[in-house]
C-alpha cells in the first residue's frame, strides 16, 4: 500500500466573518494489483502528487463541514474514480485553532492555537464493502490530584509498590470510536457530546469527584458513558498513556511532606487500553 | 558554570479545593572560582542533586505563589546561603494545567492541560547587584486570516516574491518582558494584562481587525501597546518565528482559487524579533 | 491490556574490557480476565512496578547477550509466572552505541552513540500457542542522488507530476521480518547480515548502482534479497518514508540548475509499505 | 532583525561520482534602520524569499567546499550587495551523509545518515567590523562506564549525594570555537582533528582510559588538548548536557547488583559549560 500526508488550509467567509479550517490530511491506497511492487510496472499508480491534487480539490469545493464528512468525501471520490483502488482510508486531523475573544466580543478573523485535545477522524472503505468512519480525540492530558488509589493488587517477591488510597491519578487519553451505518450524523455535536463525556466519567461530579481504583476502571467508566450517552457511537478504544508521581520524601532533610511535592516518574511508564463495544 | 532542570507538581488545599502548580524549573550557577574545571577541585561545587532538593524545599516551604516571586525565593536563598556562588539564575516555566469545568461548574480536584502559550519566568542576580525579574510567555500561536500584506520592500535581480495586500499572518510567539526594580507586584495579574494586550495588538478590534504591512510591525505593535498600558515593564522582546502560507494555484486544475485553499511553506522559515524598551 | 516502558543500562566486563546494552523495554501483558476493568477488582493485576522489577531482574541475571534471546527469556518469565497472563509481548530497541576506536585501537571503557539505524526485536507468546519472534531495524536514512526515476504512471485531470527518470531516491527506511520456528540462531550475526541486504539492494553494485523504477520497487528488492540470502526470514515487512525533492527551478534568477540544488518537498510526505512472505 | 531557515541539497559530480551536501542555512540580518518596525516602511526590507533565493544561488555558483566557506561566502553576499545591512550572520549544519560502503568497497552515489555529532559553523560581520568564524559540533553523545566519580563536594544540610569514585559518565557535547583572522584554512581537515581531540581528552588512552574528577574537569580536558593542538582555534566552549544513572537498588529483591544494572536518571538533569580562550 501506499499512503501520504498533506497539511492545508481551508477559509471560508460568512459575510465579513471568517473561518479557518486547518487540517492533515493522511491517505491510504491498496491497489488490485501489486504489479508496481513486483514488476516495476507504474501504470496504475496514483502518484502522491496526484493524490494531493484531489485533495486539495476536493477541499476547495466541498469545503470541510465537518471532518468526518470530508474523510468521507475522500473514500468516495477514490473509489468511485479509480477502477484499480481496491481499498482507501483516510486519516483527517485538525489544528486547533478557536476564534479570538477580546472581553467576550469573538474576533471576525482572528484565532488561537489551543491544543487541548485534538480531532480526528478516519473514514475507510474495501471495495464493495460498506463505508466505515471513526472519530477521535488525542493528547487530551488530564489530572485529578486526589480520589485515585491503587489497591489490592497481585503480590509476589518481585512487588516492591506499596498499596496507595490516595494518589495523583495523569494521563494522556486517546479516544476512538466507530459509527454504526452513517446517516445524516451531525458530527461536530457528537464529537462535542462525546468530548464532555470523557471529562465527566474522567472526573465525577464538580462537587466531589469519584474514586478511581485504578487507571483501567477509569478507562471502562469513560467508555460505559459514552456509550450509554450516544447511541451512534458502536465501539469505543481508549487508551491511557499514564504519567506517575511519587510524593517526595522528605524526611532526611527534615521536613514532612503531606503529598504537597511530587515528582513525575519516568520510568516504568505505563499504558492501559481497552476497546468496548456495544452487545 | 552549571545548570540543572527540574520538574515536580505543587499541591495545595483550600478546605476541599485543591490547586496545582506542575513547573519545570532550571537553576544556573556560577561560581567565584573556576577551581573545579580547571584543577578538578570539587569543594566549592554545588552538587545537582543538592539543587534539586533545595528547590524542592523551598516548592514545601513557600508554596508557588507565582512564577516569579518561587524565582526569586531561589535567588535570594542561593545568594544568601553559599558564599561561593557568584551569579544565580532561575528559569521557572508552568505546565499550563486549568481546572476543568462541567457546564460552567467548576470541579474541585480535576484539571485538563492547555496549553495555548506557555507562561515563564527568570530572576537572575549577581553578588552585590540588584535582582532583576523577567516574565514571558512562549509557544502563543496566532492567526489572522485576512488584514494583513507585505508591499513596497526592497527589490532586485533575486526578488521573486509578488507583493500582496491580502495574505495570512500566522505564527509563534515568543514575549519576554523585564520589570523594574520589584516592588509588592501582582505578577499574576499583570502577566494576564499582558497576555491580553499581545492577543489585542495582534488582532485589533473584534469587529475589522487592524491591518498589519509586515510582521515587523505587528511586533512592533505588540511592544508599544505593553509599554503604553502596563507601566511595570521596561524593556520588552517579541520574537514572531512565523509561517507562510501560500494560495494553491488551481489553474492547471481547472479551478479558480479565490484565496480558499492555502498550504504551508516549510521552507523558508523566518523570523523577526525586536526589544523595545522605555526612554 | 497494559503495557509499560522501561529504559536501562546493562554492564559486563571481560577481564578489564567492559561492554554497554542500553535499551529501552517495553512489555504488554492481557490477563485472563476483564475485571479490572469491569469491576475495579485489581486482584489480578500485575502493576508497571513489578513489571520493571521483573525486567531488571532478568537483565541482572542472564545479561543481554542478543535482544531476541532477552525479549524470549521475558515472555518465558511472565508466561511460566504468572497463571493469568493470557498474552505477553516484548519489545526490545537499543541505544545505538558503538565502541570508541582511537586510531583504529578499540577503547576498553568509551563509547560514542551512532544512530544509523535502530536495531529492535519483538517477542509474543499466547497461552498455548507458540512463541514468535520478529527482528528489525528502524530509522534507517538511505539516499541515492541518481540511478532512480518515477515514470509510465496513471494519469488524469488531476495529474500534474512530471515524469522523471533522473530523481533522488530518499527516505527512512523501517523493515520488520519475522523468524519461523525459533532454534538457537545467532541473531546478532543474522541481523547484521540483513542490514547489509538492505543497503545493497537499495544502493545496487558499488560501481554503478541499480536503476530504481519506484520506491515501490526499491521496496521489493529488499524483501526479494533478504528472503533469498536469509533462510531464517519467513515474511519481511519494509516501510519507507520517502521524501521527495524537488530541483529548483532557476530560470528567472537567469541561471540552468541541472540537478545541482534541490530543495526537500515537505507536502506531500509519501510512504509505501509492503510485507512479503514465502510460498 | 529578522532570520530565516532554509534547506536545501547541493549535488556535485566528478566523473561519475557524485558527491552530497545537505545543509540547513539560518540567515540573520540586521538592517541600518528600524523603519520597517517603528513606521511600517519596508523599503529596506529584504524578504525572506529573496534570501532564499540568494542562498541557493550562492550554492549553485559556489558549491559548498566546506560549511565555513559557504558560511563566509554568504555575509561577503550580503555586506557587499545591500547597503542597508548592518550586521550579517550565515548559521550552516550539515545533514551527515556519508558514502555507503559494500564490503569496504565505496559506492558512487549511495549514502546513508549516520549522526554521530553534527557539524556547524557560523560566520558573522558587523559594517565595518572583521568577519567571525566559528565552528562546531553538537549533539555529540559519549559514554565512559567506568574511570569517572564525583567527590570531596561542599556538602550542607541540603545534602543526599553519595560520594562516588566509579560512576557512568555520559552526556551529549555542544563544542563551539572560534578561529581567529581567517587565512587560508583546510576547514575540513582542521574540523575533523577537533573531534579527534574531543573524543581522546573525553577518553583518554585506549588501554586504561584516564579518571574523571567531574564533567567539569572533562570538559576543561577537552578545551586544553583542543587549544594546545591546534592553533587555529581562539576560543573554544564546552557544554555538557549530561544524563546521570543510578544503580538500581536490588537489596529488597534478594540480588547483589554490582553496577551491572542502571537505569537513567530523568530529573535533576544537568548541564555544564566553560568557555576558555588563549592568554
């Protein structure tokens, strides 16, 4: 296979006001044949050049109403213009700019970078398959500084962790889900929806938090939600790429330290994953 | 002379409220003698890990009130404690943590990390001379889409940039701003003041924007309105390392590309910067 | 599943003579039951600490005389151990570092770090099934200036590529094989007769090179070379990353540039990947 | 004043050999007047594309013989060309390809990257003033295991290091210097008897290596061969950024770890630099 990564940018004018799409556009072709590979054969090679240009295309006029709606976009041109495609996926991702608000006024034409969690979508097709989209969102980084242990774990002369009731629990989440059959979804307001379900299972309650008795029952919490909360949502990936603190110990120069001071651990760094999809 | 990082996480309660600093901090040393370079003689030296622990102590001991009053803690205990250290400076940058927020509520221990600029800060001090205090704030990405052009600039036999009156203005921030002899400031405060002021200069007023004729002069801008408002800083540098973009050309495409489509230009990569400070 | 990564030094002496492995391990373990996910029952669970320990351990006690036989001796330990481990993988990669030659004399203790190309290996092992090891090499930059073009393509209205039979072939190269039933290989000498593979058949006979039709055929020849000089390679996988450049056109600075300058196209960024195995 | 980044690839051919430079150019003007900041004025402005165009011009009609010279080359462009330049500086680093070799045998047009210190220079002139040289290697990473410890430092009640006399000495080099009144050079030969003497005052002699006091002392060893060898070198700066590893600590897992077993210490991370120049 053969993909390739193209960074672009789409405006577009409501009257005076203006809006930015930026975007990373990744696509992926499988040919019938591989005769490219074994013979040297070139005559039914898409060229990345001419993979851009349909693109960059297809962007100029369709627009990017949503992410999803243009990765979807991308599959049909592919497969629908070229015999040879025996199967296409397309990876979108945005840069995170957001309009500018001076006092609360939003900006006409002005935007901040605010990568707290970044968008993306892969829409992906065989031919005579059905046309299948996923949606995402990465490096969001979280923390919750208490109601977070880690207890009763598998002990054996190799364990040297003490049992914890009161840790830091930090991380990186990685976020993916698929959607059943694609109706008219409105993707924005789902990937929206989903978004806040991920900081509410992640978080509980403003008031009180709720315990977390491990980094994996965070990740399920996250995914129950979600998939109790929108219906379109059929499988939900979430991986937990965790940053663990050690509370100082002072003692030697000292002082007590009641989990004022921590330092991140680099070393093991660890990840939890699960996938969960619907019965 | 020497220098060491350091990265820990702060924690402090009001009642159930919990609060976060995660700062990464960079102590530099040098000392009256040379002795350990050149005779191999430690007994002056300061070893990293002595450093490490004092910023530590003294992360327990005062709290981070702000960047710049933890900076000059290190400082004055360095330039206090040891008679053989000569200069000290302290860089001190924060992990941009916010505390989230559930339909406009906000949570008691859960923070989401975003970073849309990054704030720092530096005191620096000789022995026997007065401490001075810089504050900044880096990685600030801004865009506008339209108000902006690059004209009447200097031509000859290798110019082939075509003058344009309405291109994007994109690119990453770098402000570092020195304040006077420190008084009982509100660091917090004015740092927000001045962040606000950079996101004005750039962008103008909500409503049209202000046309900029160069990225030098959006730096410029930049400065001038800082000094103007906020009479605690004497001496401020802009660094804009900005981006291109250029109009994809459509034509052999068949398409008329009404500044619609843009794409990245990697290279060249430029920059401008300028300190500006009061008379 | 969970996963972790941990990072180490490993030392041995030969009389006065000290050898260095620094390597970077990362173990994935899934356990027999969801529980912990599903019901916060961590009883099972084996924690990232006691994974490092266990990892340390064994480098202490068998040394790393080859990253396949330390990536083996960890899935045996876990598989052996621990009762609910249902999968283990292990990852090995290796900091690149080579003896110092002073004059062309080995030096018994320094070693300077040269990153051309990262070795690594994977070990995998389900409960009852067999233990399969896989070997590569990654980050593998390779350019040639002439002796490749990119001609005969499929073409439409959106094609705007040139054909070009003089090109540059560049990129970073990342090739995976996996070995059949493991007997006692030397993998050090195994591995290091692979990447000779590699390099000659992308670079062809020293004295005039081999004419490349696509990266994609470049690709092939590495996979059809190892698998004819290397009995024990059952299925190589070779990615290449290519990047393209681009001559630039001096015409109206009033010069002929004939291959002389070229500048690296950033976007697109192409990549062609292929695995090939036995009949 | 304003810089730009600018990558590019100069090919040249002898007989049938070809040969590669690819070089990353950082041009730094400053010009006579401000206007361009203070009054939007940019009819002294030299556009960063017409930079671009001249450094690539410079390329193809000078070639690069060493990075020096095309350093050199690019201020006298400047200086002599454009009146309203007050100050130029030409920032050059090479991308290391070096020739392939099969079986000892040198390819005519195949290379691979092999980073192992990157070289750089800098040129830089004010009106009026002498051109400056400057040379270098960065990113140079050198491990001794053995010959090196740390002790007899000022201790308080800040203090947790151990005295060590057989620690690991590892760090990544920054060496800079200057060459004075610039004659005819052979910068490329002198640059490579730099690194020689680098890589023999880190090491000392090949069959017993020589005892490390501290990095600070190494890195004054470095300075004083580089200066006492070559002449040409006026200034020479030494920054060490090093990585510290800790024996793991095996007690409470039953082993004796004799320092066969270390992992990298993440924070505190140090650094250590000197500049020292001739009488």
């Amino acid at each position: 296979y053969g993909k390739n990564t193209i960074k672009f940018l789409r405006l577009h004018k409501e009257g005076k006001k203006q809006f930015v799409k930026e975007v990373e556009v990744c696509a992926h072709l499988r040919l019938t044949s591989p005769q490219e590979y074994l013979e040297g054969n070139n005559s039914l090679v898409i060229p990345t050049d001419t993979i851009k240009n349909i693109v960059l295309v297809l962007a100029k006029k369709n627009g990017i109403s949503s992410l999803e709606q243009f990765a979807i976009d991308i599959c049909n041109h592919f497969m629908t213009t070229f015999c040879q495609v025996a199967y296409v996926k397309a990876y979108v991702q945005e840069v995170p700019w957001q309009r500018l608000h001076e006092d609360g006024v939003p900006h006409i034409h002005s935007f901040i970078c605010v990568p707290d969690g970044i968008r993306f979508c892969e829409a992906e097709q065989c031919r005579n398959g059905p046309l299948i989209v996923f949606a995402g969102i990465k490096d969001l980084k979280l923390m919750k500084t208490t109601q977070s242990g880690f207890e009763g774990f598998y002990k054996n002369e190799h364990t040297t962790l003490p049992e914890r009731h009161d840790r830091i629990l930090c991380g990186e989440f990685f976020c993916k889900w698929s959607y059943g059959e694609c109706k008219d979804f409105d993707f924005n307001c789902i990937w929206k929806k989903i978004r806040e379900c991920i900081l509410e299972a992640f978080a509980g309650p403003p008031d009180c938090g709720e315990y977390s008795p491990s980094y994996q029952k965070t990740v399920n919490c996250i995914q129950m939600l979600v998939l109790s909360r929108v219906p379109q949502v059929q499988v939900i990936e979430v991986v937990l790429n965790n940053t663990f603190y050690n509370v100082v110990d002072m003692k030697n120069l000292g002082l007590t330290n009641d989990k004022e001071v921590l330092v991140p651990v680099e070393t093991p760094y660890g990840s939890c994953a699960c996938t969960l999809g619907r019965k």
